[in-house]
C-alpha cells in the first residue's frame, strides 16, 4: 500500500536537498499524513484534558527522562513503538478514557513508517549504496513515535536553562528523525558553523533531521542534527504551550551501529566501534544520568 505521492520528494531529491546533516523541510502535501497529524494533535488535546484520568508521562524506551538538577524539565511526552513489541510493550490509556486514540496511533505509526522507508530509499540512491540495503537495517520497525507538550510557562524562565529546560541540546539516538510541530516557535538546530537556527515551520511541515546511528553508519559522513527547545525568538513574557509529534527511525535491536561496510575507509580505523542498536540505545540512556 503506497498512499504517498513520493514526487515531491523525488523532485527534491534532483536538486540535491539532502545535505549532510538534514534534509531540506518537506512540506507534506500528502493528504493522509495530513489528516493523521491534525488528528494526533487532537487526542494530544484530549489526552491533557483527561490528565487526571490518564497521565500521559510515559517512560518507555528511550526518553530523555528528568534532569539530574534544580533544573525543572517543562514537557511531556507519550512515546509508543511497534504494536507486536515483547520486550518494550506499549502501554495504553483505557479505550474508554480516549476512546480511538489506540488504533489512531497505531494507524500513524504505520503510515510515518511508510514515510521513512521512502526517505531511506532516497538516502540509498544519495548515498549509492545498493537498493533497499538502509531498509533492511530497519526491517523489524523498531521504530518510536512521540507525542510531546510543553506547557505554557514565563518566557524569562525558559531564557535560564539553569531555571527551565523544554528540551536541552541533544541529538536523537536514531537513525532519521521526522518532526511535526505546531507553529509556535522554538525549535532550534545547530549548524555546522556553531550557530543556532530557530526551524519555523507550519505543521504539515516534515523537519527530517540525522540521527547519531546514521552518523555511525557513515563513519560521520553524515552529521546527527544537534537539536534544543528553548523560548521562541518571538517570545513575549509568557510563552506559549507548544505541541510536536516526533517519529525516530530505529535500526533493528540486533543490529550493528558500527561503521557498514560500504562506509568504511580502507586507510584508517573506524571512527565507531561495532555494538548492537540496543546496547547503543542502553548506553546513551545511562549516559543521561
Ligand atoms: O519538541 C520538539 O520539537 C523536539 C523533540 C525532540 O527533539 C525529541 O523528542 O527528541
Ligand atoms: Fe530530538
């Protein structure tokens, strides 16, 4: 089933708009994600007005979890992954708190992999490595999909990242990241040159950044985006609540995060070390605390 109309990317993909870090904004005219997105907000809505019913903060895998400080993390997020997933079950709010909301999102997850495999198949042509040879790294559909809130807060406490983090500088452990947000400002990516971008992008825009997996794979040929949320540069005295839907491709648990082959340079070692996406995943979640 493709319900994309991928020339938009394909057309992109002629003009060289994938760079070494990130991939130029993708407006998503595809109806279907459209629609889901739009949805997704909606129950993100719902699901804060039934906080009391249903607390949304949900430590799965991954998460950038509380921060070992006075500092206070001002967001929420709701992570699922794969619906078939033994070893990190989803963990549903009661159908009839947010009756829908599961097979919405399950639904979604679906689709933002169909995405993502499309986009790695353009990275394989970039890249010229062989056909379906990064999907196959991702064949399992490891993968994470994350509603986030952030509350309104005073806009001078987001402006001391030693009062009030959104979200500090990291970069996703993954190997792309899809991001959807809501137009409120922001977000912002590091460029190469050490300065800080604010993305302001409306919210069918696609922000399709590198992950550190894809990193290691090309032996930092492609940079992971260095990415924070902080106050928008338009912020007045208090600052809005913000919503985003992330979805993090994910390689196979079992799979190397090593340099592939195909990257690797004859003359010298590899920059990264050979261990599975789950030792990898373990290892940058230890790291946080
Ligand atoms: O809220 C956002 O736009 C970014 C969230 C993010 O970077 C993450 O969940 O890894
Ligand atoms: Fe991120």
């Amino acid at each position: 089933m493709d319900t994309f109309d991928f020339e938009e990317l394909r057309t992109r993909r002629e003009k060289s708009q994938i760079t070494n870090m990130y991939f130029e904004i993708l407006a998503c005219k595809n109806q279907q994600l459209q629609r889901h997105y739009t949805g997704a907000e909606l129950s993100l809505n719902l699901a804060e007005r039934q906080k009391h019913a249903f607390n949304m903060v949900q430590i799965h895998y991954l998460t950038e979890v509380t921060v070992p400080s006075a500092r206070k993390r001002v967001v929420e997020s709701y992570d699922i992954g794969p619906n078939n997933d033994d070893l990190y079950p989803n963990i549903w709010p009661p159908e009839n708190t947010l009756p829908g909301f599961q097979a919405f999102m399950e639904n979604f997850f679906d689709i933002m992999n169909i995405f993502k495999d499309a986009l790695l198949g353009l990275l394989e042509d970039h890249y010229e490595v062989s056909k379906g040879r990064f999907s196959a790294l991702h064949n399992m559909a490891q993968n994470e999909l994350r509603l986030l809130h952030y509350p309104d807060i005073k806009t001078e406490l987001l402006k001391d990242t030693k009062k009030a983090v959104r979200f500090g500088q990291h970069t996703d452990f993954g190997t792309i990241t899809i991001l959807f947000q809501a137009p409120a400002g922001g977000l912002y990516f590091r460029s190469m040159n050490g300065n800080w971008n604010e993305i302001l992008s409306s919210k069918t825009d696609a922000i399709i950044t590198f992950g550190d997996t894809f990193e290691r794979w090309t032996n930092g040929r492609v940079h992971a985006g260095v990415h924070c949320v902080q106050a928008p540069s338009q912020a007045q005295d208090q600052t809005g609540e913000r919503y985003a839907i992330a979805y993090f491709g994910k390689a196979n648990r079992n799979q190397s995060v090593g340099v592939l082959p195909e990257f690797a340079n004859k003359l010298e070692s590899p920059k990264y070390e050979d261990m599975t996406a789950e030792e990898y995943n373990q290892y940058r979640m230890l790291s946080l605390y």
